[in-house]
C-alpha cells in the first residue's frame, strides 16, 4: 500500500484499509517475528532465556506491562524496543491531538470534521518511531499533566463556556492514543496520581474538572520500577498492580561473555581511540568480573544493586587512562596495562552503594579490594591455584618468582613510561618470562606484558607479594621484607 498517495478516509476505504488495536498490532507483529526466528528486541543480551520469553508471553496475551527490576537492567531499553513490534505506519485525522483513528474516531474534533466532510477528511500518517511516549515519575507529577485539564486561554480564544469539553487540554496519557505510554519508576508517582490511572487501564474512563469523557483510549502502558523503591520512596498501590496484566523481572548478566558484549555494544568510544589502543582480552574479562565482585560484596548495598553502567563507564575511562599516559609517552600506539585500572576508581566510586561498613572503609578503598577480588578471581582460572598451607613435599610453582623479590628487593613499575621501558622493567624480572610461558604457552604475544603484570598483581592479590602505592606507580616487593621495612 503505497501510503504517499492516500490522503482522504475516502482513498483509505478504497484500499480496504482494517483497524487494529494497538496490543493486536504488537500481537501480530510479534507472532510475524517469532514465526521467521527474527529477534523480537534486537540488541538485547542475557534475557534470551529469562526474560524475553516473559514478555514475549506478556504481548501475546495483550497485557500492560510492569518490569520490575534493579537499576541498570535495561528496563528502559526493552520499553523502547517495543516500538519495533508497531506498525511502520498508521493513519490518523489529521489535525487530531489524540491521533484518532479515522474509523473508530473518540475526541470531539474527530468526530466533528466527519461528519462534516465525510469521505473528504484529511488523513496523516504516523511512523512507528512517533507513537513512544515516556514519562519519569517524579512527586511534582499531577493528574493534569498525565489525564489533563481545562484551558482557560483556549476557552477564551475560542468563546467557549467552561461547559464545552473544547476547552478540555489533553495530557500526556490521551495524546499517547494509539500509542506506547511508558512510566519509569511507577512507585515515585504520589499515591493520589497512580489512583488517576486505574479507570485509564480498566474501563477507559477520563474524568478531567468535572467532565466525564469518555475516551476508550488505546495505549499499551509499560512501567518500570526498582524494588528499592518499594521502601526507600514510595510503592505501587496494591489496586494499580491488580490491573497491570504482567509483572516481569529482570536482572543482570548472568555470564561474564554476555556483560562483555553489553559493554562494547554501549560504550562510546572514538575511532580513533579504538585504533591507537590494544585491550587484551583478559583485561576485558577483568574489567566485567570487578561487576560481578560489587554484586557479591559484603561493602555494597545489594538492595542498591550495581548497575552495567558502571562496566560500560569503567571501560571507557580504562580506555582514557590508557591514551593519557600514550600521549604523555608520546607513544603512537599502546595496549592496556594492569596499572591502568586506577584510572577506573571514579567510575566504581560513583556507581555503588555502599553498607556502613563499606562507608568506614572508604569509597577508594571499596574499589581497590574489588578491583584485587577481581584479580584473584581470574588469578585461578590461568594459572596453578596457590595453597594457604604449602606442604613441603609438593613443588611451588610460584617460588622461583618470590625468590627473586627476596634477592632483588622493591620493584618499581611506574605507571606512565613508554611502551619499551614497561617492556623492559618486566623483563628484569627472569622467573616471570619464564612462568608465563610455561603456563600460558598459547597466550596471544601482544598481551604477555599485560599477563606479566596480572601475575604481580595476583600473587599479592594471594599474598605471596607485596604492593605499594607511590605518587607516580607501584612498587613489589616480598611480604616479609616490606613488612620488616615498615617495622
């Protein structure tokens, strides 16, 4: 249907145009998708299994929606998916504020132009990518802003009396018609505001100043809210919840290779960025599992949860780090370096709630430990695990590395050299080469440096070594010696 040339509900009834309802038109479509195996919410990773399928189930029974989940779980993001599942394009009278349907009109100013011009009515034509609205529930939020009120200027312009629904100024709810409404963050909207929407979602009744319209709107609501809100700000009414058909929950990644696509799908880094920096593919693994650590931390509020933005930020800012000490070096190109993830700390600092006893150890502190739990964690996944009690009849494997911090004392790795003086300063230590290349054999030669250096940060992460900050680096050392050293 060539929609350029149909202009008048006449020309539409010549092509045999059918009205949908909008669940219908989001049922159907969805079905269309389901049965050709094309992804239903295209860029979305994790919830194949989990919580695709719930909504998927949910739009098929034609319900209004409730994702219930903690922040960063893409709740948002699945709203505004949903656009995909609508109609490239519908026709609606033009002029209308409530894009009514040319054959089910319900506002005055429809009704009244068909029944003045008929089949000459002028049709407009609306994209998919228009009918989304949103709403953030914030207390300020009144039932004129959602539902509407009336209009003394319009009354006045018109000379209408106050009795005339004319002077009626719609909300965002009815001139959502035909449309997806979201409201994100549902339990923040004043208890008095949720009551304004039951008879929107049941019956379709709009009472606006005394006037009883009534508007058989056709919206599919989306809300999306945390389940801290529940007791930290306010809570959905229980009645409100009785009309919502689905409540889904989602929750986040639950595989380190899923958070690692989010993130380089989300993150906003330059071109030119990605072509000067190298990331091996263990410092991506790291940069995820500092997530996972925060989520099972006994520092961070896990009420609160934490959020993927905050891998997504702490890669773009490990990328950052990175090209500041390239360009400090004056370096044409450079690759990640253990000692980069300091350049993460602001990124973790601001994305996490912290316990009490998360608030007495400190902020920077709290990312540190995650940053070391991390590192431990991954530790055992490349190389021997470490014993607490060593037994004497079984061989170390990480004794020759210790040794040497015994005969040669501090090792200073600072943070902004050049590629071949970090090359270098690596080298001096013999045992390492040696130890990585047993162990790793097959490890890509271009991260080696980077597996270096996760061995340092390992083996103190296991306390076998000792680290320290100074101004400009870290210095290793042997645990004994750097515990005489502060005696």
């Amino acid at each position: 249907m060539n929609i350029s040339h149909i202009k008048s509900l006449g020309e539409l009834k010549k092509q045999a145009y059918q009205s949908k309802k909008i669940k219908d038109e989001l049922r159907a479509n969805l079905i269309e998708k389901i049965k050709t195996g094309q992804p239903s919410f295209e860029g979305i990773h994790g919830f194949e299994d989990t919580v695709v399928p719930d909504l998927e189930r949910a739009i098929l029974s034609k319900h209004n929606i409730n994702l219930l989940g903690l922040r960063g779980q893409a709740k948002t993001r699945l709203a505004r998916l949903m656009v995909g599942l609508l109609d490239e394009y519908i026709p609606i009278v033009e002029g209308s504020e409530i894009h009514d349907d040319p054959f089910a009109p319900i506002s005055s100013y429809a009704k009244n132009l068909i029944t003045e011009k008929g089949d000459q009515t002028p049709i407009a034509w609306l994209h998919r990518s228009e009918r989304f609205y949103e709403k953030l529930a914030t207390p300020d939020v009144t039932v004129a802003d959602l539902v509407g009120d009336v209009d003394p200027i319009k009354a006045a312009n018109l000379r209408l009396s106050y009795a005339d629904d004319r002077v009626i100024h719609f909300g965002m709810i009815p001139r959502a018609n035909r449309c997806i409404f979201v409201i994100n963050e549902l339990p923040d909207l004043q208890a008095r505001i949720q009551v304004a929407l039951f008879n929107i979602l049941q019956e379709g009744d709009v009472q606006i100043r005394g006037f009883k319209v009534r508007l058989p709107l056709d919206i599919q609501f989306v809300f999306t809210a945390n389940p801290e809100d529940y007791t930290n700000r306010g809570s959905i009414v229980t009645p409100l919840k009785d009309r919502i058909g689905s409540q889904i929950l989602t929750h986040y990644p639950l595989k380190r290779e899923v958070a690692k696509t989010i993130t380089a799908q989300e993150a906003q880094v330059e071109n030119e960025k990605r072509k000067s920096l190298h990331v091996p593919e263990l410092a991506k693994d790291l940069l995820e599992q500092i997530s996972f650590e925060a989520r099972n931390s006994d520092f961070v509020d896990a009420k609160s949860g934490v959020s993927a933005r905050m891998s997504i930020t702490a890669f773009e800012n490990l990328l950052s780090t990175a090209e500041r000490r390239m360009l400090k070096a004056s370096d044409s190109k450079t690759s990640i370096r253990l000692s980069d993830f300091m350049g993460l700390i602001p990124s973790i600092t601001g994305k996490v709630e912290l316990v009490y006893e998360g608030e007495q150890e400190g902020a920077a502190a709290v990312a540190l430990e995650l940053i070391d739990a991390a590192v431990q964690t991954l530790f055992a996944e490349y190389f021997p695990k470490i014993e607490k009690l060593e037994k004497p009849d079984r061989q170390n494997p990480y004794q020759a590395i210790v040794d040497w911090f015994l005969e040669e004392g501090n090792f200073e790795l600072p943070d902004e050299v050049s590629n071949e003086t970090y090359a270098q300063k690596l080298q001096e230590i013999k045992p390492l080469e040696a130890f990585v290349n047993q162990y790793q054999p097959d490890f890509p030669e271009t991260d080696k440096n980077f597996l270096k250096e996760f061995v340092l940060w390992g083996l103190v992460a296991h306390k076998k070594l000792s680290k320290n900050r100074f101004i400009k680096g870290y210095t290793f050392s042997d645990v004994y010696g750097d515990f005489i050293r502060k005696l």
